[in-house]
C-alpha cells in the first residue's frame, strides 16, 4: 500500500510517500512545497492546494496522513497554518483517497520512540528507517514519519474498528 505523508505549513509544507507491505516499509518519494511568499494568502493557498494535486495524481496512493499542527501562541499564525492545513486535508479526500490525523506526539512516538523528540532525532531515525531516502529536510522527516505513522496505528485502527463491528 502506497501511503502519502504530509507535514502541513504555509511557507513549507513536507510530503513523503512509503510503501508499506505487512512490516516491510519503503521509501518511494518525497518533496517540498514552498509557496511563494510574496503571494497573497489566498494565492498561497491556491499554490498548495495545486502542487499537492500534483503529487496526490502522480503517485496515486491509498491513503493520507497529516500531522496536527501544535497550537501556536500567535493566534493569526495558528488560524493561517489551519486554513493551510485544511486545503492539504482536502486535497486527497478530492480524489477519493482515505485521510487520516495524528497528533505529533504520536508521529515522533512511533518513529523515535518518545513523543517529545527533537526535529533532529526524528531525521536521522527516518534515514535509518528509510535509507533510500538520502539527504533530506526536516519537513520531508517528518512527513515520512507521518506516513510511517500512518502504516503502524492506520492498519491497527483499522482491525480494531473491523473486529468491534462483526456480529
């Protein structure tokens, strides 16, 4: 299964794709999209929403994760962010593709194994995880690890849903 990762942001958004077969993961592509900010808001918007279009109908996966943005103490940052990150939520859902929401917390947990982890620590785990991936920023790190994520919790979430539901 081909799993798209996404760390959401207005001036860089990171994307990564893995593919997961059973315990076996791989990478297979990532990026970074940087609106230019010289746009308005709306444009930068526009600009996200069509790059990840791109990368959502190029590599057709099976299914997204984004990363929560943590709560920032600047209230117009946190609404910006938000607003980027709901046009990043709704690309893959367009095309038809299951989107799934983990908390960072949970991404660098099952990446590094503490939820508090450092940018640094999650990097170079994702280049031990996934050497294939080579020399790569921070915010393709940590959408990797959401995709990572995505294959450990998204595949349990979705037996212990299936087994609550059987008669």
């Amino acid at each position: 299964m081909l799993i798209l990762g996404i760390d959401p942001g207005l001036q860089k958004t990171g994307w990564g794709l893995i593919e997961s077969q059973g315990h076996v993961l791989r990478f297979r592509a990532c990026g970074l999209i940087k609106p230019p900010t010289a746009l308005a808001l709306a444009q930068r918007l526009a600009f996200l929403h069509e790059k990840m279009t791109e990368v959502v109908r190029t590599y057709q996966p099976a299914s997204a994760a984004v990363e929560e943005t943590f709560v920032n103490a600047n209230a117009l940052s946190a609404l910006k962010l938000g607003q980027a990150r709901g046009v990043l939520l709704a690309v893959p859902a367009l095309c038809g593709i299951e989107v799934a929401e983990y908390p960072a917390n949970t991404v660098k947990k099952s990446v590094v194994g503490a939820g508090h982890a450092a940018k640094e620590q999650v990097q170079a785990m994702i280049k031990r995880l996934l050497p294939a991936c080579g020399t790569i920023g921070p915010d393709e790190a940590d959408a990797l690890a959401v995709a990572i994520c995505h294959a450990h919790y998204g595949q349990w979430n979705k037996r212990t849903t299936q087994s609550h539901t059987r008669p």
